[in-house]
DNA sequence: AGCTCATGGCGAG
DNA sequence: TCGCCCTGAGCTG
C-alpha cells in the first residue's frame, strides 16, 4: 500500500484518533520496547508526513520515525483492542481505539536534528503546501538519467512510487525511458499538477485510481476490471493486457530493481 | 510446507 | 547491481 498518499492518509488517521490522548505505547514483537516504554501514556501532540516518512511527535520534541517500507501495514481499530500477534512493532491503546503497526522498515525515536536530517535529504513532496515544483525541474531538466528512475529518487521527488510513476507517465504519454532532460517545462507543470491532484484523491479515498471516467473498460464497451491491488489504473500491473485507449499490448521490463509498465504505443520517446 | 511476489530503501562491492 | 531487511497473501504441492 504504501506510496506518500498512504503515509499522509495515516497521519491523519493517527491524529484522528490519538491527538491529545495519552494512549498506552507498547511493543509487543519487542524490537521498539525501550521506546515504547519511554513514550507509554505521553500525549501524542503532532502527526506529520513527509514523502514516504510518518512523523509521530509525543510532549513536545520526542519523534518517533516510520517508514513502512514495501511491507509495512498499519491497521486501526476500535477498543478493545484484541491481543497483539508477536508481528506488532508499536501499539497504541487508548479506551476508545488501538492501532497497530506491522513489519516497517523503520520505527525510531529520534531527536529533532535527526528529523531535520531526513527532511533535508528528501525532495519536494507533491502532498505538501511548502513544495516548490520549479526546484524538481531544475534538477530533472539537468539530468541524463530516465524520468523513470527520477520519479523514483527520493531525494528529488518525495512520495511518488512504482504505481504514480507508471501512471503519471501514461497520463502525459511520456516514455518511461526519456532523459530528464528532454522533459519540457511544459511537460513538467502538467506532470506535478496531475500528481498533486491524484495523489490528494489518493489521501481521500485511501487508494490510488487513475483512470479517467472516459476509458474506464465499461465506457470503452470493454468488460469491467477486478483488480487485485484495489485502484483502478492505466498500465500498472497490467504486463501483456490491451492498453485502456488504443488496445496494443501494456509491457513490461525491469528498471533499478522494479518493475516498470508503459504503453509503447501511448508514449512517446 | 515451501515458494514467489509486492505500492521501499539501504549499504557493500 | 546485488543482497538484505521487514511481512503476508497467493499460489503450488
């Protein structure tokens, strides 16, 4: 699940139900339990999301970092909160909901110059009011490396992944394997404002769609999609299925480790 | 029971 | 570029 609408989407979802509470913070699975018992029945008084990267603040200056990394899951729940499996890195429980975290890459109490470490060393956010579009596209239009793999690199864009990358690309009918540089300004301001629209529909409804009501397969007399990773999108995992607008084959390669989807036909080099 | 794969990212070589 | 970390679902037997 997790690409940076997700993260924002907990952030919210965390202050929802814990901000100004004093929840108990436990550690079943053990890994993040001196913690835990540092932070026990302290006031969850900030959330905060940057990227891919949740913020938890507690008093006034403990931060307590997550990164869900590829299998990290949060799930929320009513009390009484059931007992904890021995996968739960950090729970908290207060008398009217518990919420558990699974599996994160990270899950640290950090020190607010570490907090500022990670922020400077992540890009602009689409998601966040204080990002400045203009900065991405200094660095993507002097870049000889695809626009595929710089949509992924953090450090010049924060949040998007494997699924906005392979959509975003399809919707402005850019080639994954473009050079940044070859990226036109006016490509730019058009990519960045899809991504902050989609992703803030992503934050809304808790998944990311993409396609437009006009392809879906009903409206293109096509039989309608089940999909098995929830949203309803262009060429993400569709490898070898007929592309939702001209009908050729969606493909599939492999680019830095992840698999990349695009419509020949649809983008263009 | 064991294998593969997944919306991520790090450090070693 | 590779191996590794984290978990769980969906296969295959």
């Amino acid at each position: 699940m997790p690409e940076g609408h997700t993260i924002h989407r907990l952030a919210s979802d965390y202050a929802a139900r814990f901000s100004g509470t004093a929840p108990r913070v436990t550690s079943p699975q053990g890994k993040f339990s001196d913690a835990a018992d540092l932070l026990d029945k302290s006031v969850l008084t900030a959330t905060e999301a940057h990227g891919k990267h949740l913020f938890l603040r507690f008093r006034d200056t403990d931060w307590v970092h997550i990164h869900l990394g590829l299998f990290g899951k949060v799930t929320f729940g009513d009390a009484p909160a059931p007992p904890p499996t021995d996968t739960v890195r950090l729970r908290l429980a207060d008398d009217t909901s518990y919420v558990d975290l699974r599996g994160p890459t990270a899950c640290a109490l950090i020190t607010p110059d570490e907090k500022r470490a990670i922020h400077d060393r992540l890009g602009p956010d689409p998601l966040r009011d204080d990002a400045d579009p203009d900065a991405v596209y200094r660095r993507v239009s002097r870049s000889r490396t695809t626009i595929a793999a710089l949509l992924m690199d953090q450090k010049v864009i924060a949040g998007v992944g494997n699924v906005y990358r392979a959509e975003v690309l399809f919707r402005h009918g850019i080639d994954p394997y473009r050079a940044g540089k070859d990226v036109t300004p006016a490509e730019w301001r058009a990519i960045w404002a899809d991504l902050v629209e989609l992703m803030r529909e992503g934050v809304r409804n808790n998944r990311i769609d993409t396609v437009r009501p006009e392809h879906m397969p009903e409206a293109m007399g096509r039989p309608p999609r089940v999909d098995d990773h929830g949203g309803e999108v262009y060429v993400y995992r569709r490898a070898n299925l007929p592309c939702h607008i001209c009908g050729g084959e969606i493909r599939t390669a492999g680019l830095a480790a992840r698999n990349l989807f695009w419509c020949p036909a649809c983008q263009r080099a």
